[in-house]
C-alpha cells in the first residue's frame, strides 16, 4: 500500500518520485518528480523504492534518477550553442517550403513599457530544409558568435534573451545559414553570408512589431537572405533578351495559364487535431480548480494517444495554447518518459502559432 511521502518509480515508464496525495477513488497517485512537476499515475503502475539503511561510508545510488556518467563533463557555456540532434522520425513538410524563407523575430517581453523592455530572438526556419545557422556580433577586428546550431524545418527556435542594454549591439549582425534534407534528393540551395542592419530605435516604436502568422503575439520580423535571392532573379532577367521575354509572355497568353495561388497554410492531411483548451473540453469550469482542469487536459492528452496507440505513422496536433506553458511542460515531461517512442515537436506555426505540439505514433 502507497502513503503520502513514498519514494516511487514507475513501471511503465522511466523516472519517479515522491508521493504528494493519493486519490483512492481513482486510484491515483500524484509524484513529485525531480523536475517538481507533480504528475499523475495509477498506483498499480508504482512501486515502492524500499530505504536502505547505509551500513558503509559510500553514498547510495538513487535509481529513481537517470545515471550520471562518471566522466567529468565540461562547464556550460554562456554562449548559446544547440547542439545538432539527428532523428530517423519524418519530418513534416509543407507545399510552399522548399522554397526556403529565413527570419529573425523580436518580441517584446513588455510591448507597453517599449523604453524598458527587453526582447525574445528567435530563429524562423519557414522551409522543408534543416538549417546550420551562426549568428555573430561585434566589430571586423573583433567577432563573436552568439548563437549557433541546426534547427529542423518548419520550426521556430528562442536563440537568446537581449536586455535593453544590449539592443546596440544588434545594430549590425552577420548571419550564415547552410540549409540541407536528410536520405532525400533535394535542390541545391544558396548559402546564406549576410550581414543584417537593424536600427536600435526600430525596437522603441510600436509599428515596427505586428501580427504575423509565427507567433501569437506582435513581433518585429527581419527576413534574411531576401537580397541574395533579389539580386540572383535580377542577374537572370539581365540575361534574357527583350525577345526571349517577349515568346515567354506570349506562350503563357496562348495557353491561358495564369500564376498559382499558393496557399497560406501547410496541408492537414491525416492529422488529428486534438484542442486542449478547458473551454473546448468542458461546458463549465465552475467549481474546479486549475489543478483540476490541469488533470482533465492531461487525461484528454492520454486518451487521445491511447486510442491511436496501434496506428503506426498517425500525427495528432494537440492545441495547448502558450499560456504560462504548464500544459506544454506536462506534455513534454509525458512524451520523454511514458510516450518515448513517439517522434514529437513543435507543431506548423503558420497554423497554430506557438500553442500546439506535434505528435507521431511510431
């Protein structure tokens, strides 16, 4: 029998934890982990870690905690590095994005307090590429990397904070990208070695952030590698002559054929979406608490995967909202110990902005 305070792990699952309360109607138990997420489990799914009493002077190993390689590790880094993480999952791709399209975005932590606040980088990957980035500041003499790394297609990644303080520094960047596809024929893209101009003042005025289709919230966005691709379509216009234009223009009249529309939003073919918002899931909140509704999203979020558990390559889109991000991390932290099989990431931001995250059945 489980009682509050017991050190447990899970049997389905890695990882463990305390016992904070127990549900016995439900059969639940609820587990600190090591993380201080509290997460919910069944109590037939827990077992007990037994306390040993210490009859030598050598420390015991937790077994509840993942091990620790006896090699010393190196200290972290100040400067942002994300380490490149190759995955044999799909990747998601959309109609328009092999036709690469980089951005910096700057959002304000305060867009009312624009004198004092300070700012959110991101990286926008709006391609079916991965991409090797390096951002870098500082004079010719003197250059420093300040973030750099891969970040997979379609995706937006937070590369660093910038306090007010630091906003002059962004002046004048430079920015290298090198896009490539994993086991797929792929067109060749152009390099990306750009150096990007930013006034400071920009990030004083509010008309310098609107709304876009990435992010929830108005950002200020700097698209990269645009000069490079105008300058190669003007190189290839000076090279036809009037005439070649002229038989080209009247070859599309004889055809009738007029330009695609291309469409905003990527395909959602054979994906689930699933919205997590209390308001979606219940008619009335009325009398629950948020840890309440917390374990009500959560069930909906095991349900759902439970019910796709046999159909191998099925995406679902959980819809969680930004928030405060406690149902993203809840998610997460399900997805790294009972779901850790399945293939996960951020889901399109074109559709669901920063609010919704990918799931692969595999």
């Amino acid at each position: 029998m489980i009682k509050k305070g017991d050190r447990v792990r899970f049997l389905n699952a890695v990882g463990g934890g305390v016992v904070t309360r127990i549900d016995e109607k439900k059969g639940l138990v609820y587990v600190v982990d090591n993380d201080g997420f509290e997460v919910p489990a069944l109590e037939r799914e827990c077992v007990v870690v037994p306390t040993v009493v210490a009859t030598t002077n050598m420390p015991l190993r937790d077994f509840s905690s993942p091990s620790k390689s006896a090699v010393p590790v190196a200290e972290e880094s100040t400067q942002q590095n994300h380490t490149p993480v190759f995955e044999e999952a799909e990747t998601y791709e959309t109609p328009e994005g092999d036709e690469p399209k980089y951005l910096l975005a700057f959002l304000p932590k305060d867009i009312k307090q624009l004198q004092s606040s300070s700012y959110e980088c991101y990286l926008v990957n709006d391609s079916n590429y991965f991409v090797f980035y390096n951002i870098v500041s500082g004079t010719e003499e003197a250059k420093k990397s300040i973030a750099h790394g891969l970040i997979e297609p379609n995706m937006q990644e937070c590369l660093l904070d910038i306090e007010k303080e630091e906003l002059n520094d962004w002046s004048r960047i430079h920015v290298q990208m090198l896009a490539f596809k994993r086991n797929k024929n792929y067109p060749l893209q152009p390099s990306v070695d750009e150096e990007i101009k930013i006034h400071p003042v920009s990030f004083y005025k509010s008309h310098s952030f609107t709304e876009n289709d990435y992010f929830e919230e108005a950002a200020m966005l700097v698209e990269v590698g645009c000069k490079r691709k105008e300058k190669t379509e003007k190189e290839i216009l000076r090279n036809l002559s009037s005439e070649s234009l002229r038989e080209a223009v009247l070859s599309k009249e004889k055809k009738g054929e007029l330009p695609r529309r291309r469409n905003k939003r990527p395909l959602k073919a054979e994906i689930i979406e699933v919205d997590l918002h209390s308001a979606e899931l219940l008619d009335t909140t009325a009398g629950m608490s948020n840890a309440d509704i917390l374990e009500y999203q959560l069930n909906k979020f095991h349900e759902t995967l439970n019910t796709y558990k046999n159909k191998r390559g099925q995406r679902i889109v959980f819809i969680h909202g930004k928030g405060e991000g406690v149902l993203r991390k809840e998610i997460e932290n399900s997805l790294k110990t009972r779901y850790k099989s399945y293939h996960y990431q951020d889901a399109s931001f074109r559709e669901y902005g920063f609010g919704a995250t990918l799931v692969m059945i595999r």
